[in-house]
C-alpha cells in the first residue's frame, strides 16, 4: 500500500510567491531602518563647531531669521531665546504676529529688550495670500528681509548654539557627494520631541518623532531619491524661492506656458496647508536643486497634547499626504512594525516551518532597539532610565494605533488646524469650510488649537 504523502509547495504557487515577496518586503524595511539608525550614529553623534561662527561679520552670508508667532507655545521664551543667542557673526531675527492682542508680543518684546546687540525687530500684522495661516503671517517678514538666506523657524522650536553657522556651511558648500551635481537649495533639520509634562498624546508624540519617524526621515533623505522635508526649521535663499509656484513642474516647462501668471515665491504656497513640504518639493523638482541636513535637530517641548489631540494630529497630516503622494500613503501601513512583521513571521512558517511566536519576540526586540538607538543618536545620551518604562509604554501604543489612526484618515477629507476647519483638495491644496472646529464622536468632545501649549512664567511678562 502507498504511504501518503503531504504535496510539494509548487515555486510557482500564489502562496510560495506571496511568502517570498512579504520577505523581500520585510528585508527592504529592515535596510532602511538600519540605514536611519546608521545614519543617526554618524551624523548626530559629532556636532562640530562651524569656523563661521569666529568669522569676521562681513566674511560670512547675512542671514533674516523669521519666526512667526501666534499664541504662548510650550517654552516659548526659551525657543525664541535661541536664536537670539546663535554663534554667528551676521544676521537679523524678524519676529511677527498677526494681531496686536498676541499673547507672544510681551515674550518678543522682553527678549528684544534684553539682547540690543541683536538686530531683532517685530512685524504685527499679516498679509493674507491664500487659507494657510503661517505663510499669511510670514508674507510681510519675507519681503522686509535684509539678507538673501531665510530661516524659517517655527516658535515651537529650539535650536543649539551653533545650529546657524553649521547650516550655512551646508547651504553654501560647493562640494557634492553625489551625481547628479546639484547644488544645495534647502538645510533642514530633524525634529526631535520632549515631552515635559508627561501627557499620554505628548508621549506618544515623543515616542513616534524621535524613533520610527526620524529613523525613516533620516534613511530617505539619506538616499536623496525624492523630497523628504519637515518644515519646523529649514533655511533656503529667498532668490531661490522667487523662481518657484508649486506647481512642480521643471522651471523650462512654466516660462512659456499658462503656469507664467502663476504667483511666485512665499506667497505661491499660502493655498497649501503643508506649505513646508510644498516649497521643499519646488526647489527640488522645478529647479533641479537639492537638500542637505544638518547634524542638529529641531528640539520642540511639547505640552498638554492629550490621547485626542495625538489622534487628530495625524488624522490631519495623514489626510493632508494622501492627496500629495497617495501611493506612498496608501503603502504606510504595510511598514508599520506589527504589519510588517506579521507578514513576516507569516512567510517564515511558510517557507522554512519556523514558529511564528518566535520571530517576533526577535523582530520585536531588535526593532525596539534600533528605535532607541535613534533616540539616543539624537538626544546626544541614552533614554533616562526613569524614563524608560513610560518611553517604552508610549512607543506601543503609538504601534498599536498607527492602523486604526490611518484607516481613521483614510475616510475623510476634512482637516482642524488651529480651531479652523478645511477640506484637502489635490496636490495638497486645502479651501477653508464651514464648522466650530471641534470633534465629537471619538475619545472625547475636542477641540483642535492649542491646547498643549502650556502659559509661560510671570517674569516673561512684557515689562
């Protein structure tokens, strides 16, 4: 009698070719995860000091630093402060509000008083070119600049001393690394989040900024194959930006077609709610230019942002990419940790019979590591060992929400900035609607403005 026997699995069976792809898969994360952390470790880890920062005044790039201002930001005498005190020879900061009742005039004002050697001055009140509030509060700043060389810093940010003369190396460096040959139009620098106050949303956001995000950030950037740009702090020249509409087309194809009576410069980019990622994507493919970071970060403390206001937060940006890049966007989920490792652990017991539960006790571990390794790259030390539990707690919950949050974006249009809602159109587009701007429904009755911004100490009171 014939003993049975189980079949073969076919090379070209559905199953074996679904398991060998999830592999591949699998495998090209874990190099771009690697490259960021690899990335972290040698470009975070050495921060030289710049020889511009000792340089005479009229040896080195005048530089306008423009911070807009709307509301007391968490630690914002401290961020501003910041920029008041670069290790740079040469620059003027342009601080502007959009109305004269801005509880930040008072911080603004004190920090000028106490720096008169900084060429520092207000601009109240803002010009209005399109729905996005920041380039309509920028437009005025941007123009009455001195200096070619904007640096645009958003007052949620701070930045180290030296943050300044080391980007402008970068922006001015006549070297290229890579072919094609292109020179630098924009030095950005990865934002790297605290969570002081301890809500659950701020750490969350604490745990996804400063480990799966930035260890992406830092590998796409790296390869430099496309755009790839957070605009909390980025410097770019204004002449640069005059020559760009954000229509994304090569500047050859706009000179002699209708795209010529487009706006150019800031205020081109004030129907976009991503403004920051906008212009980034114009200089890189309308003028053929390129990005560079720096090894600095944009350290931003955030407040009271609670589990609501995480959730809503990348509904929004989530909402907003999908209309910008949608393959990219609707790809996400599948390099999200527990995704990608199910699938995975799914072809490994296909292939090779190994026990599912096994592998992503590993895979797990090992990601968690890399994770922190990115961390401690840019933090400059390890987690804090009081701190480790809570930074480990939030960084699975942020895992366990990134699917229902996408699935959550992927539904709808409509996005709540700064207690305003708007509907995202293509490209990133956004028109304001009607509507109070609060969620009801999910979580809790909530509000988007800004709520995780915490009042500032008395003694910062304009005096």
């Amino acid at each position: 009698m014939l003993s049975h026997r189980e079949p073969e699995q076919s090379p070209s069976s559905f199953p074996f070719i679904f398991a060998i792809i999830g592999l591949v898969w699998y495998v090209g994360l874990w190099s771009i995860g690697l490259l960021g952390c690899r990335t972290g470790r040698r470009r975070y880890r050495m921060r030289p000091r710049s020889p511009l920062a000792m340089a005479p005044p009229n040896s080195v790039p005048g530089v306008s630093i423009l911070r807009p201002l709307k509301g007391l930001d968490s630690n914002l005498y401290e961020n501003l402060e910041s920029t008041f005190t670069q290790e740079y020879p040469n620059f003027e900061i342009i601080l502007s509000v959009a109305d004269e009742q801005d509880q930040a005039l008072p911080v603004a004002r004190d920090l000028i008083s106490k720096y008169p050697s900084v060429s520092a001055r207000l601009i109240i009140g803002e010009e209005v070119v399109g729905v996005n509030p920041k380039v309509n509060n920028l437009v005025r700043s941007y123009r009455e600049a001195i200096h070619d060389i904007l640096w645009v810093i958003d007052s949620g940010v701070s930045v180290a001393p030296g943050t300044l003369a080391r980007s402008v190396d970068l922006l001015e460096s006549s070297t290229y690394t890579r072919p094609p040959k292109r020179r630098v139009a924009l030095v950005h620098h990865v934002p790297f989040v605290s969570a002081p106050e301890g809500f659950l949303g701020s750490r969350i956001e604490e745990a996804f900024l400063n480990t799966n995000h930035a260890k992406m950030y830092l590998a796409i950037n790296t390869v430099s194959v496309e755009s790839c740009v957070v605009g909390k702090s980025n410097l770019y020249r204004r002449s640069d930006l005059e020559r760009v509409n954000g229509s994304l087309k090569p500047r050859a194809h706009t000179e002699s077609d209708d795209d010529q009576d487009y706006p150019r410069g800031l205020a081109a980019f004030g129907k976009f709610l991503a403004e920051d990622n906008m212009i980034a994507s114009a200089l890189w493919h309308e003028l053929d230019l390129r990005h560079d970071l720096s090894c600095d970060v944009a350290h931003n403390a955030i407040g009271k942002m609670s589990l609501s206001d995480y959730v809503w937060r990348r509904v929004r940006w989530i909402r907003v990419r999908k209309h910008m890049v949608l393959a990219a966007t609707i790809l996400e989920p599948f390099t999200e940790n527990l995704i990608a490792s199910s699938i995975a652990a799914a072809s490994l017991r296909y292939l090779f019979g190994i026990p599912m539960w096994l592998f992503l006790v590993i895979h797990h571990s090992a990601w968690l590591w890399v994770d922190l390794d990115v961390y401690e790259s840019l933090a400059g030390h390890p987690l804090p060992a009081d701190r480790r539990w809570w930074f480990i707690s939030a960084w699975c919950l942020r895992e366990l929400l990134a699917l229902p949050i996408w699935f959550l974006a992927m539904l709808g249009n409509e996005v709540v900035w700064r207690g305003k809602k708007y509907e995202v159109l293509r490209a990133g587009e956004v028109k304001g609607t009607s509507g109070d701007g609060i969620r009801r429904g999910l979580f809790t009755q909530w509000r988007q403005q800004s709520s995780h911004y915490r009042p500032l100490l008395s003694n910062h009171s304009d005096t």
